[in-house]
C-alpha cells in the first residue's frame, strides 16, 4: 500500500490526501491541548468518539441545509471531507456566560446571556488568537462582507439546531466554536461548514446536574474526560446503551498494531 500524503497536521487532527481531486481525509487523534497548547495531554479514545459525534452532527445540519465539509465517515478516525480553503476566523457562538467571557467581563459562570452573541477570534497560534471585530475582518480582508453575511446566518442556524439536539437529550448547549472554509466549485467560491463538532469545542453542561461533558474536564483537571464524552455519544443514539462498543474495538485494532 502507498502511503498517503499529509497535508497538514493540527494539534487534534491530521488531514491527508483524499482519493479524488478536491477531497482530503480528515483523521481524529486523542491528543489534547488547552490553553493556547501549553498544557497537553491525551484523552485515549477521544479521536473514536468526536470522529462519530461530528459525523452525526454534520450529517444532522446537512439535512436542515446547512453546506458542510462532510462527505463521509470512512472508519473509526478518519472521514472523508470536502477540501475548504480555511478562513482564518474562529467562530464563537455564545449562550451561556463560562470560560474566556467570564474573565473578561466578570461575568458570573452559568449566567444565561439574553441573547445569543456571536464573537471572532483571529486564528493565529503565536497571537494566541485574539478577538477581532468585523472592522478587523474587512480590513484585512480575511473574509468579504458577503461572507461574513454567510457565517453569521450560518452560525445562528447552526445554535438553533444544536440546543434544540442538545436540549433533547438533557444537556445545556453553553458555548462552541466553528470554523468555515471556502468551496471552489470551478471559479465560483462559497462558504461551507468545516472542521468539527464535537466535545472538544462545544460545552455542555448536564441539565439537571450541571456536570460539565466537555473539554473544561481536561482543562480545569477534573477528570473522566472519555467518560464524558462518551456520555455524549451515548446520548446522541451513537453508542449501544451501557455499552463502550467503539472504544474496545480501538483498543483492540490497536492491540493487534493496526
Ligand atoms: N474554543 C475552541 N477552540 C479555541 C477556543 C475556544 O474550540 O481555540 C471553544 C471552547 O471549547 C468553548 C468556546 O469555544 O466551547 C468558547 O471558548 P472561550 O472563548 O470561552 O475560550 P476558553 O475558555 O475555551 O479558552
């Protein structure tokens, strides 16, 4: 077998090659980092569970005619996605105060905002991707008016649908970040969903216990970050009740050094 190419490597994901012309393969490791990457660590199992999780939720918004990435999942941490030219904007929807709005504006966690707010991030590692304003997006022509029209609508849709999925299963959908890249479709580009959906960038809080079933376990040291996150999958219909059906068949194909 040939082996694939990288075509880069981010701190949860790798991306290669894909088999046709303007396809890559999008692989989930269990790698974690917090904290602008100064505290790391791995959460064994965590690529499995958000490879499914982002799956069903991309497939989820495909249905409701939000324009995503997703082709299809083709194994436990790889699926097939659409090649997007990333638009260097990380997209911040919130619901509930918690994590960098607490600090800034001394809001106190857990505070329902009324209204939702949508804020952008400037993804840029060595900055420590700084909030930026619309003004700074135009400015410097990261994304175009119309684009940032499409992000917006898109993001706002996206809220709807996901506290609604969330809300269903008992779980508060706080906080979550997308990412939106451009689809080349001959000389005609247009913005679609990309990345992922998964614990790693959303939080949820349970309902009733308001447990936290996302990355604040890694990042706050609270521990059971799989469990959380299956809780979740098990939740979303992805695991059989009781059951860790996807994490014992990893450890198994690992086990026999696939
Ligand atoms: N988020 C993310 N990647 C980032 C920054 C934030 O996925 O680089 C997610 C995070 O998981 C949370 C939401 O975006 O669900 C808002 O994060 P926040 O601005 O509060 O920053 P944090 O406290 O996570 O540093």
């Amino acid at each position: 077998m040939t082996r694939r190419r990288q075509i880069y490597e981010g701190k949860a994901k790798i991306l290669y090659e894909g088999p046709e012309p303007g396809t890559l393969i999008q692989y989930f490791k269990d790698d974690a980092t917090a904290f602008n990457a100064q505290k790391k660590g791995t959460i064994n199992g965590k690529g499995v569970l958000n490879n499914r999780i982002s799956e069903h939720i991309f497939t989820l918004l495909g249905t409701i005619g939000v324009p995503t990435h997703f082709i299809r999942r083709l194994n436990m941490r790889e699926q097939l996605i659409r090649q997007v030219e990333i638009i260097p904007i990380e997209v911040v929807v919130r619901n509930v105060a918690a994590g960098s709005i607490v600090k800034r504006l001394g809001i106190e966690e857990g505070t329902q905002l009324p209204r939702t707010i949508i804020e952008y991030y400037y993804k840029d590692d060595a900055l420590g991707d700084p909030m930026v304003a619309d003004e700074h997006i135009a400015c410097f022509g990261w994304a175009s008016q119309e684009e940032m029209h499409d992000i917006a609508d898109m993001a706002i849709r996206v809220n709807d649908f996901m506290c609604g999925l969330f809300a269903g299963i008992g779980i508060r959908l706080v906080d979550f970040k997308l990412e939106f890249g451009r689809f080349f479709d001959n000389d005609y580009s247009r913005v679609i969903l990309a990345d992922e959906i998964s614990p790693d960038g959303c939080r949820l809080w349970d309902m009733t216990t308001g447990e936290k079933l996302d990355k604040d376990r890694f990042r706050q040291d609270l521990g059971g970050e799989v469990e959380a996150y299956q809780e979740i999958a098990r939740r979303l219909g992805l695991l059989p009740e009781g059951e860790n059906m996807v994490l014992d068949l990893d450890k198994h194909r690992k086990s026999k050094g696939k």
